[in-house]
C-alpha cells in the first residue's frame, strides 16, 4: 500500500495537474479527491481523464479526510486553503498548500489578501522553493507551495545578490500563459480579449510582489527594491520572466548559474535565451544570464501550472515524506 494521498479543490487546472501526477507515482496513492461543488466522478468533472481513472468528487468533510489519508494537497483559493489546513494539522496529517495562506509574513499577507486564521501555523510553514530550502522542507508538516511568479522570479535572481547592487531596483518582466488566472471566467481571459493580444495586469501592485520581497530578504539577507510588472500572453501555459539588475562589479554570470545550480537536475543553465515551449509540460526551470559591463540580464522559462504550482507541490511532499525529490516529476516537454 502508498501513502494515501487527497487533494482538496480537485476542479481547478492546478488541481488536474496533481491528479495526473499522482495516477504515475510509485508511493503515493491517490486515495480521495475533493471539490466544494460538482460532486460527481473525476472523469465527468475532467473529461481528459476519462477511462483512466475512476474516483468520486466529494464534499470536503475533515473527518472523512483524516480517516482515510496521510498527505493532503490543498489546491484551493486563499483564505479556503487555511481553514482546513488548521484542522489537518491538528490531526497529525502532512498539508502541501498552492494558496498563498502561508506564504507571507502575517503583516503582508493580511495587507494584500484578508485577516489570517491560523496565525500559529503560519509561523511554522515552510516555503516550499527546494533548491533553497530543502532541509526545512524535509522536517515540516506544513508546506507553502511558491507563486509561479516568485518560483521564476527567485530561482534567477538569488544565485546573484552577493554581487547585485542592493541600491539600484530589480526590474522583473514576467509574461504567463492564461491557465495562471485560473478557471474561472473573467473579462481579461476571453478569446476575444487575450488571441492575439499581450497585456500587463496589476503593475507594481500584484501580490506576488511582497512575496518575492519578502523572500529575497529571507533567503539572501538582503532587502532589495523590486518593480514587478506581470503581463499575460496567449498561450495556455507557460511563463517568461526577464530581470534588469544592476551589479557592484563585473562578472561571468553563465559561470555564476552553473557553479550555484551544477547539483540540481531540474535546473538547466541555458547558452542562449531560454523559451517557454523548452519547460512546457515538465517541472524544469529554464534559466540564462548576460551582462553589458554592470548591468545584468537574466531570464527565467518555468511552466506555470507544474513547476509554477503543481509539480513543485509534489516535489515538496516527496520530500516531506523522504523520498527522492524527483519521484514522479515530468521531464518531457510538450514540443514542437
């Protein structure tokens, strides 16, 4: 017998994606799955999955969860993840959250979402980017699965704050494909508004913004100034994020990458600008790096739903768990 292993918000994109990533792994078994609504079988709620697995949607009911898995992946809206990650906690359970609930310091999280409900917790999560914080990972019961924003973002950008200019602000670009607003149906997602079309969304004030502040200071013990500006583009998956820094001296920073990253297999130093269609599909960071005298360019490919989301999620429940961290994860793009 696997892990029993549930997910909770089992209807939307992210939710999908652990679904098919579950079905191919060796140790966790997918024992329950759960949505607020559209109660019926996995396969009428995803009809890509029909004849390939067989599971009720149910209600979420915390008794019935507790009894019958280990793990749970809380793939729900903010402010929903934390209500039931209280209560799995207390029961003992491992809790991998793709919300923001447990991602931001309690002042930040409650300036850009709403009032916090598990302030306890929120002081003992873990931010699940693995390449950074694999140690914690593996001793905590509570996972905060990175925005896919801040996972390309970070993953380019840390390998050079001990030679970046901490005066001069980071610029980050970022362009994502329309699976990251998600299912539900909005104005800026329409056919007719994103086919053929590219848009900036929420400047400077997006709320992944504090959360890759917050981080770069956490992790590299520095404070940087970030002005991040995230677009969407028409594709359904994938994501490009470009970093304009300034740096204290001149450097190799292809060198740079592949000294920090020669040990982590889901990272690829690239010799050229990296391209979404490279890293769709899998849980690669695609990542290149140039410089002009001081100033450094560096560039980042993930795909949104699985390095960006889901698949970082399993890799942070098998190491929760023990297992080899690259248990289950994709590494076939989906190319040409």
């Amino acid at each position: 017998m696997g892990i029993k292993t549930s997910i909770i918000g089992v209807s939307g994109y992210t939710g999908l994606e652990l679904v098919k990533l579950l079905l191919g792994h060796t140790q966790f078994e997918l024992n329950s799955v759960y949505a607020s609504e559209n109660h019926t079988d996995i396969a009428t709620l995803h009809p890509c999955l029909k004849d390939i697995v067989k599971i009720p949607v149910l209600e979420p009911n915390i008794k019935h969860i507790t009894e019958n898995c280990e793990l749970v992946f809380l793939a729900l809206p903010h402010q929903k993840a934390m209500e039931y990650a209280k209560a799995l906690l207390e029961k003992g359970l491992k809790v991998v959250d793709l919300s923001a609930d447990y991602r931001l310091s309690l002042e930040k999280y409650e300036e850009y979402y709403c009032p916090h409900l598990d302030k306890e917790n929120l002081k003992n999560a873990v931010y699940g980017l693995p390449e950074y914080n694999r140690a914690q990972i593996s001793k905590t019961n509570l996972v905060a699965n990175p925005g896919c924003y801040p996972t390309a973002s970070l993953l380019g950008i840390l390998p050079f704050v001990s030679y970046l200019d901490s005066n001069q602000t980071l610029y980050i670009d970022a362009k994502s494909g329309v699976s990251g607003a998600g299912k539900k149906l909005v104005q800026t997602s329409h056919f007719v508004t994103i086919n053929e079309n590219l848009f900036a969304y929420s400047p400077i004030s997006h709320r992944h913004s504090p959360e890759i502040n917050e981080q770069l200071k956490k992790i590299s013990k520095t404070t940087f100034n970030t002005l991040f500006v995230p677009h969407l583009i028409p594709l359904t998956r994938g994501m490009l994020v470009s970093v304009y820094a300034r740096l204290q001296e001149e450097i190799n920073p292809l060198e740079i990458l592949k000294e920090r990253y020669k040990d982590e297999p889901f990272i690829r130093v690239r010799e050229n600008c990296v391209q979404i269609k490279n890293v769709a599909g899998t849980h690669f960071c695609d990542v290149y790096a140039k410089a002009d005298g001081k100033d450094l360019f560096i560039t980042t490919a993930i795909d949104n739903l699985l390095r960006g989301a889901s698949s970082q999620a399993l890799a942070n429940a098998n190491l929760m768990f023990g297992l080899e961290e690259s248990m289950g994860l994709p590494q076939i793009a989906y190319a040409p």
